[in-house]
C-alpha cells in the first residue's frame, strides 16, 4: 500500500488538494465509521475544494478507487483494513508524521460526520478512550520520536489505531449475524 500511498500523496499535493493522502484517508474512515456520513461524494468534494478542474478529474478516479477499497477493508471480516501510510521504507520520523496527520483527519471526519460528545458519552468505554487517544496521537510530531526502540513503538501504535478503527467501526455500525448462524 506504501507505493501507492506515495503517489496518491504525490498527485494531491501536486494538485494543491485541502489534504494530503494521510490527512485525507483519516477523514474518510472517520466518515465512514459513522454510517457513511453523506457517502463517497463529499469526501471527494471536501478534499479538492479549490483544485483545478484538469487535476481534480485524476484526484478523483484515485480517492473514488480509495473510497471503495477502504469501504471493503473495514467490512472484510479478515480484519483487512489498514491506515493509507507511507510503507516501512520510508525514514520513522516521516512515518510518524504521516500517522499523527491520518489521526487528525480520522477525528476531524468523525466530528464533522455528527460523533457528538452526547454519542460519544454512549459508547462503550475502551471505543471512548480510543477516540480519545486518536485526538492525542493526532498531535504527535517527528521531533518527538526517540529512535532506540521506536521502529517497535510505532508499529505498536499503528496496530493500535487499526484495531481502534475497527472496534469503533463495529461498535457504531455492527455486522448483521450471517443467516443460519445462531
């Protein structure tokens, strides 16, 4: 997914897109764990507001494209889903960076998709402490990476965020039991 999280990033910035594809693919899985939130075409509009027409018709085909893996990911049963993040290539401090601005938008999209402090006070307490904890992750920086043990501490942590958004996901969108399970 790294390479193509690369160029996805490549083409937004290049098209002067609101978000890079961090940023970008946290609010959409902020959107969709609260029942889709409005669906595929606002999040486009949303992330290139502003970008001219030429661009915005290849931006679009790949968060389109983005938009329905992602929507597969969170409802595959195999746990598929990942964070969009730059691959283990890239140097730890850019990959930090990339998942605090991924948290930032996860917490921007699940705000602006209606998760309100009165739905949030609702939910079960360890999906709270998650949300919560995006919001302090969200604010993480390079500079406050200490490299001894990190490779391990950010794999830890993005672990972390995907099992996060998933539980969040199940908690607020719960599966339907197959037919003829019981």
């Amino acid at each position: 997914m790294s390479t193509h999280f690369e160029s996805l990033d490549e083409t937004l910035r290049r098209a002067g897109a609101a978000m890079g594809a961090a940023e970008g693919h946290g609010a959409l899985c902020g959107r969709l764990a609260i029942l889709e939130a409005g669906g595929e075409e606002p999040w486009i509009r949303e992330l290139l507001d502003g970008v001219d027409t030429s661009d915005a018709r290849v931006c679009r085909e790949a968060l389109s494209s983005l938009y329905h893996d992602t929507r597969r990911a969170l409802d595959d049963a195999d746990l598929s889903f990942q964070p969009l993040l730059p691959g283990d290539d890239i140097a730890l401090g850019l990959r930090v960076e990339a998942l605090g601005q991924w948290c930032y938008g996860f917490s921007t999209g699940l705000v602006l998709a209606g998760l309100t402090p009165e739905r949030l006070a609702d939910l079960v307490e360890h999906v709270r402490e998650f949300v919560e904890d995006i919001g302090q992750i969200a604010q993480v920086s390079p500079e406050m990476v200490a490299y001894d043990e990190s490779e391990a501490d950010y794999a830890e942590l993005l672990e972390y965020v995907r099992v996060g958004v998933l539980l969040l996901f199940e908690e607020l969108q719960p599966r339907a039991p197959l037919p003829g399970l019981h």
